[in-house]
C-alpha cells in the first residue's frame, strides 16, 4: 500500500520534486520525457534541478499530459492554474456515449435480436466513418450509442456460434468507442472500454479478437502509466496465440502487437528494445506486401513507417525523426483519422527540432486530413499557442487562425 507520507511529500514539494517524482512513477527516463515535449534531456534535468524555471502553460500541459498527472495542480501546487482552453475538450457528444456506457439494460427486450451478420455490417460501416473524411468523431458517435446498445441485446440472446460471433463484433463497437474517448475529459471510460473489449474478446473465444484487444489495452496501459513491462508482456501474450505464417489476418495482428510492444518500449527510453519489436512489425508488413492494409486496423506497410516516426519521436532521436518526417508518404494509408494523426507526428518531429515553419505547416495538414483528430490532440493544441505567443513572425498568422479554430485561447 502507498505510504501516506509520500502524499504529504508531495503536497509540499516545490515544482521540480513535483515533475521528478512524477516522471519517475511513470518509468520514464529523462531523455524519454523530453524528447515527448520536444525539448532536450538538458532542458528536463535544467528543470528537475530548479535551475529553469516553471514553463508557461502550454509547455505545463504538455508535460502534465505526457506524465499522466490528474491535474496541473499535481505539478505546479497551485488550483488555481488551469488547463481548460488546451487541455481535454469536451466533444458535444460525450454525454451520450457516457450514457451509453453507462446504462445497464437489466429488463427483457421484447424485439428480436438483430443478426451476427446485420450487426456485422453495422460495425464495418461504423469503422467507415471512423476511418472516413470529415468530422470522424461526430459521425460515429451518431451511430455507437444505438449499436452498443444492439450488440449487447444480442449478445445476451443468442446462444453458441451466433453468440460469440456477436461477442466478435462488440470487442471491436468497444474498441470504436475507446478512440472516440480518447483525448476525450473521460480517462475512466477509457480504462472501462478497454477492459470490456477484452472480456467480449475473451467470452467469444476468437484469438484475433483478442490479440485486437489487446493492442488497444496497450494504448489504454501506455496512457495510465502501466509499467511497460506489463504492456509488452499482455501484447506478447496474445501474439503467442497467433501463427503469423498462417494468413493475413494472422501476419497483420502479430505484426500489431509486436508494434504495441515497439511503442511501449519507445516510451520508456529503451531503444533496443523498441527496435527489436519494430523490425518484427517491419518483418509482417513486409510479407503482407506494400498495398496490403487491414480494413479497420489499418495495419501495413504504411502504418508501420509511420509508427517508426513516433518511436524516434519518442525517443531523443531528433535528427531521425526529422528524417523520418520529411520521408513520409501518407498518401496511400486508407484512413483520413489515422493520416491525420500521424501528420500530428511529423509536427511533433519538427517541433524537436525546433522548425517552427515546418511544424505549422504539418499541424494546418491534420487539420484538413482529419479536423477533429488535430482539434483534441493536446500536444497540437498546445504548441499552437505556444506558437501563437513565442513563434517566429512569420508562422503566427497561421498559427493563430489554428488557434482560433480549435478554440485555443493563448496564454
């Protein structure tokens, strides 16, 4: 159990103590959570050491949001400084897929259970327009609360094979409504939907199902802080379950996991590691052969090399990340929300390196791939108005009309 004087401790501690003993329950190395804030390792040692002082608040929400504090308050000791105009904004339709989440239906309904093969459908078309042009997040939830509701209908009456091919497809409403909530004032719902996919995954005792589940309980593990271990040891798991030389559905979820397991280990500064995964994600893609993508994981050779971005981004790896950035062709990755996040990637790596010009230019490009993907992503929202306030004359029009579009009130 936690020793209670560590609460008082750190109740006390001033700024540097805060942000040391935070990044250090998070297993991360210096290096590593500089380089996710696209400073130095000199820069975050000059901080833990009181020799810089507090940064202002966008630099304070980007660290509070890589070392998964609660609150700005957890850092700086002060309520009184808030994150509310860069931090987790709220979508319009949270409140209904909270409520979705959180209805239990308990009664007998009296319809007829739709069918694997109708709920099937209705799944594929909810990845659709996840995947699609336009504002993903409202389209989707348009049609989760119902669908949810739907697939647990079924789930509950159906027996045997139709069961668990419903089981099937509500892991995968689940793992929809785990991204529809991520960056979303909602980090327990997340954990929730996490955990309920994993459980349909399990009940319906499908190993693709589950080997799905659990690269989004990896993302669900990498954001509360789980330490990385357990990460690579739940993803590792689950790939033992498949035969990569058995097909693509195979190839292309062994091939996942092993990136999970390069993401986890990047986050932590283990960079051996995280290439070692890495080349074994690299390893299926190649197989799968370059046009090949899944048609709702996107896995491929695409997103493999985009993912090889924020593995260096996530380590101090600034000159290959600028590299990596200024090589990257997303044309041909089949999802609007996925070019759009990693459009966000190439601006982090640029952001690194200080290229204040290039950084602009890759956040305006999310934004018109994907505009809800860059309105709630907290590191573009936050470097804007950075940006806005501290960036070169010549990018703080453009910086400023982002701003004012995502509704980012500068400091």
């Amino acid at each position: 159990m936690p020793d209670p004087s560590d609460a008082t401790a750190e109740s006390t501690a001033a700024f540097p103590e805060r942000v040391r003993r935070a990044r250090e329950r998070r297993g991360m190395t210096r290096a590593a959570a500089a380089a996710r804030v696209g400073r130095s390792y000199e820069w975050w040692k000059a901080i833990e050491t009181g020799r810089l002082r507090m940064p202002r608040l966008p630099m304070l929400i980007r660290m509070a949001d890589i070392l998964d504090v609660s609150s700005l308050a957890d850092l700086t000791g002060d309520d009184r400084v808030t994150a509310s105009s860069y931090g987790n904004v709220a979508h319009p339709s949270l409140q209904r897929v909270k409520d979705a989440l959180t209805s239990y239906a308990l009664g007998v309904r009296d319809e007829e259970p739709e069918t694997p093969e109708v709920l099937t459908a209705r799944v594929r078309q909810a990845w659709q327009l996840w995947h699609g042009i336009g504002d993903h997040r409202t389209h989707v939830a348009d049609v989760l609360p119902a669908l949810l509701g739907d697939l647990q209908h079924a789930a509950r009456a159906w027996d045997g094979v139709p069961r668990r091919r419903v089981l099937v497809e509500l892991a995968q409403a689940y793992h929809l409504t785990q991204l529809y909530l991520s960056f979303q004032p909602a980090p327990e719902l997340v954990m929730l939907t996490g955990d309920r996919a994993m459980a349909a995954a399990q009940d319906a005792d499908s190993p693709h199902a589950i080997a799905a589940a659990a690269w989004y309980m990896n993302h669900v593990y990498r954001d509360a802080g789980e330490a990385h271990e357990a990460r690579v040891e739940l993803a590792m798991l689950a790939a033992e379950m498949l035969d990569k030389d058995r097909g693509e559905e195979d190839t292309a979820r062994w091939g996942l996991l092993h990136l999970a397991a390069a993401l986890s280990y990047a986050k932590v500064g283990e960079a051996g590691s995280a290439d070692h995964h890495w080349d074994r994600a690299d390893h299926a893609a190649t197989k799968l052969g370059t046009p090949y993508a899944h048609p709702w994981l996107i896995f491929g050779r695409g997103m493999v090399d985009a993912y090889r971005l924020t593995i260096d981004n996530d380590l101090p790896r600034s000159g290959a990340a600028v590299r990596a950035a200024a090589g990257l062709n997303l044309e041909a990755m089949p999802s609007a929300t996925r070019r759009g996040f990693h459009s966000i990637e190439q601006a982090r790596a640029y952001s690194l390196a200080g290229e204040d010009i290039a950084t602009v230019h890759f956040l305006a490009e999310a934004n018109k791939l994907s505009p809800e993907t860059a309105r709630f992503n907290i590191f573009a929202r936050s470097t804007v108005a950075d940006l806005v306030e501290s960036g070169a004359a010549a990018i703080r029009p453009s910086a400023r009309a982002l701003a004012r579009e995502w509704g980012v009130r500068a400091a």
